[in-house]
C-alpha cells in the first residue's frame, strides 16, 4: 500500500533510505513496543516524533461511542509525527502497533540538528513530508469525485503494489487488512464495504485464501476500476 511516503511512486530518492534510518537509530532512544501498545495520545504539543525500524503502527481516533475509526497506517521505514513535531502543531490522533515493532524516539532539538548537519536526513524528512501531502491531496480528491466502489478498487490495487506477493498466479496482498479497515481509510461504513467486496468476488476479480486478499489479474481490475461510472463528474 502507498502508505509508505518513500516507497512506490519515487524511484530515484537521493538518499539511501534505510541509511537514513540508521542514522536516526543513533539520535534518538530505540525503543520495543509489543503489539497493541499506545505510543502517542492526542495533545496539544508534540514533544517526539518516532522512526519505524520494524513493525507497523496506525493512527486512529476514538468517537462519541468509544469506536476506534483508523486513519493511516506506517510501517517499516517510516516517520511519525514529524510534521507536528517541526510545526508545533497538536497532536490529533492516537498511535499503536499493529505488530510487535521497534521504533526510534526522537525530539525536536536532535531532529533539527540532525537535518542541520546531514543533507539525508534533510531529504529523508522533505520527501516524507511532501509525499504525505501529496497523498492527502490525492485522497481529498478522489473522495469528492469518484464512486465508493472505484475507490476501493483504488486502494486494492494499492495495497498490492505495497504487500503483494505472487500465489499461484494471483496477487496475494500479504497483510491482513480487515473491512473495517478499508472502510476507515477510506471513509466509508463497513457494510458498503462488504457489499463491494461480494460483488467483486462475483465478478471473479478477487478472492480470499486464508483471510488474506488476492487479485487474480490486475489488469482485469484497473480495467473494471476505469470502466465505473463516477456520479460526481456526471
């Protein structure tokens, strides 16, 4: 999936990715959270902002009725809270693991220096940033023009660009993404999710082995996907 800022859609990075994130690992506590562990709560000043080694954590919020509604998703390689930690900007989500993961802890005053004195760390956090507004950009957008069903094919297709794997001449997306999860990220409730899933399983576009999501021919599902009408650019 297209979470990842750094992963698809910018081949020619000019830094060494996971050289960077070594060089995080020195300037910040590396710390090992268990799974369903809370890093971060809501509040008005964000003192850290954390490097993903290993692991996946969400970002999510509660509602008046105490259900968790997920936001984002980061994994390996990722930074977290670095846009409100450089901004002093509140912090408006809650952040826990999803797996077992080991994070970097770093404040403000070490990620600043670090920028200051090495032009990778400085790339590695620009591109961070841009991406994550690229892709909040790009999500607004397809809210408001396309269908919810040509957005959840969307984000199949992007969940298998991030996770999947060959099986069997299929696409496996390697990662378990419950419907309640594609409906929070895509803001949508979970029974319209379930519905679009059936009718793509009955189009003979995807099926499940195991609880994990496969795409039998991803062309057939672009072009199903480009084949929708969208009624908002009716």
């Amino acid at each position: 999936m297209n979470n990842n800022p750094l992963s698809t859609g910018a081949p020619d990075l000019p830094f060494d990715i996971d050289n960077c994130f070594r060089k995080l690992s020195l300037i910040g506590q590396r710390v090992t959270y268990p799974k369903n562990q809370i890093i971060s709560s809501p509040n008005p000043v964000c003192d850290n902002c954390f490097a993903v080694l290993s692991g996946q954590v969400i970002g999510f919020e509660y509602t008046s009725t105490g259900t968790e509604i997920d936001f984002v998703m980061r994994d390996k390689n990722m930074l977290i809270l670095e846009t409100e930690l450089l901004l002093g900007t509140p912090m408006e989500l809650y952040f826990k693991t999803t797996k077992d993961s080991e994070l970097v802890s770093i404040d403000r005053e070490a990620l600043i220096r670090a920028m200051k004195e090495d032009f990778e760390i400085t790339m590695l956090v620009t591109f961070s940033l841009a991406k994550k507004f690229d892709h909040s950009l790009n999500e607004n957008r397809k809210t408001i023009l396309y269908s919810t069903m040509w957005r959840l094919c969307d984000l199949l297709k992007r969940l298998a660009n991030e996770y999947g794997k060959t099986y069997d001449g299929k696409i496996m997306i390697a990662e378990k993404i419950s419907q309640q999860m594609m409906g929070n990220l895509l803001h949508i409730n979970r029974i319209t999710v379930v519905r679009h899933i059936n009718e793509l399983k009955t189009a003979g576009l995807i099926e499940q082995i195991n609880g994990y999501y496969c795409i039998r021919d991803i062309k057939l599902l672009d072009a199903f996907r480009d084949g929708l009408d969208s009624p908002q650019r009716k």
